[in-house]
C-alpha cells in the first residue's frame, strides 16, 4: 500500500482537511454506510426518553436517525475530530440548541468526563480503531446503566476485507466484552457488499 492510499485510509479514523472532509462526504452518502449505521440503530429498540452516547459520529447521520426517535431523552457524541464534530453540529444544530444533544471533542480518555449512566451506547466502525482497547470497554461498561444495551458494529475495510476476517473480529469482540463484565452477548450479520457488516450487542 503506497503512502497515498495510507493518508486516505487514515482520514477515516481521524478526519482533517480537505481530505478529512472528503472523508465525511463518503461516510455520510455511500449507501452500504447508511444501510449499516440505521440497521445498527434499530437493533438498539430505542425509546423517546433514552440517555444515548454515540462513540465515533462521524459526520452525525446516525445522530440525525436516532434524534428522531429520542425525542424526550438525551444523546451526547464523542469524536476525536474537531471536522466531525462541527459536520455534527451542521447537521443535528437544533438539537444541539434544544439541549438534546451534546458534542464531546476528545478522544476515548474523555469518556471519563461523561456524564452517565446511559441507556444504550452505540459505535459503528469506530471501536476497531483503537484495537478494541480493554481499558475503553472498561469505561464503556461503566457508563452504560444496569439493564442497558451496546453496540458494537464493524465493516471490515482494506484492499481484501473478508467475511472470515470479519468474523475472526467478531470472535474477539465478544471474548473481550465476556472478559470484562457484559453479559447478553450476542452477534448479528447484515449482508453487504464488499464483505458483511457485523454487530456485537451487549449488555450490563
């Protein structure tokens, strides 16, 4: 893989400049991004006075789907990105203005600073970056109140992402949140193209 493609590929981790914001455009229009983020909203069943914490919004598309359904409750975002966070705010101002929505810029050791318990978290494609840190699950479980849900959803990327591959990922996911208290594990598959989308679902 040249230096290019790397710089390219790393805007989605952690989008900034011209190139972040090329970034964000893709995530907020390519097709198979929307499929997967809503999919991943509706196995979370929630409810208009839900507490929800998204870990990596991205440019706030998912923010926008779950804003409609939480419409009494409280939704904070966390994003490493100042570009995120203000596509975010571009996107979802009024809720942001209303107090329904807060925007966090900080990276995962802000998640200390959050004001929880919540009632569902949610990460899509955002998680994998950090390698699925023990010490974020840790936090993550902290935050998430007894009897609430999370999660956890993948789309391998890469020149030759695999469905093998994505379920190698899943295994340890699950391992990792068994290990560090969640109970209620479960996997689902969405089918996709170039390689299926897959969502760990937890619980405290």
């Amino acid at each position: 893989m040249n230096a290019l493609m790397k710089y390219l590929i790393s805007q989605f981790s952690h989008p900034r400049g011209l190139a972040g914001r090329l970034a964000g455009w893709i995530m907020a229009t390519r097709a198979s991004n929307i499929e997967r983020n809503e999919w991943t909203v509706g196995l979370l069943d929630l409810e208009r006075t839900d507490r929800v914490l998204e870990i990596g919004p991205g440019p706030g598309v998912t923010l926008r789907r779950i804003l409609e359904v939480v419409t009494e409750g409280e939704v904070t975002a966390l994003d490493h990105s100042a570009l995120m966070i203000a596509q975010c705010k571009a996107r979802n101002g009024d809720a942001v203005d209303s107090g329904r929505l807060k925007l966090v810029e900080g990276d995962y050791r802000s998640m200390a600073a959050l004001d929880g318990p919540f009632d569902k978290i949610i990460a899509v494609n955002s998680l994998q970056f950090s390698g699925i840190d023990d010490a974020v699950l840790r936090e993550l479980h902290r935050l998430l109140g007894d009897g609430g849900i999370m999660a956890v959803t993948f789309q391998p990327r890469g020149a030759n992402p695999t469905n093998e591959a994505a379920m190698a990922f899943a295994r340890k996911v699950e391992e990792k949140l068994a290990h560090i208290g969640f109970t209620g594990i479960e996997r689902r598959v969405l089918e996709l193209a170039p390689v299926n989308a897959v969502c760990i679902l937890a619980r405290t």
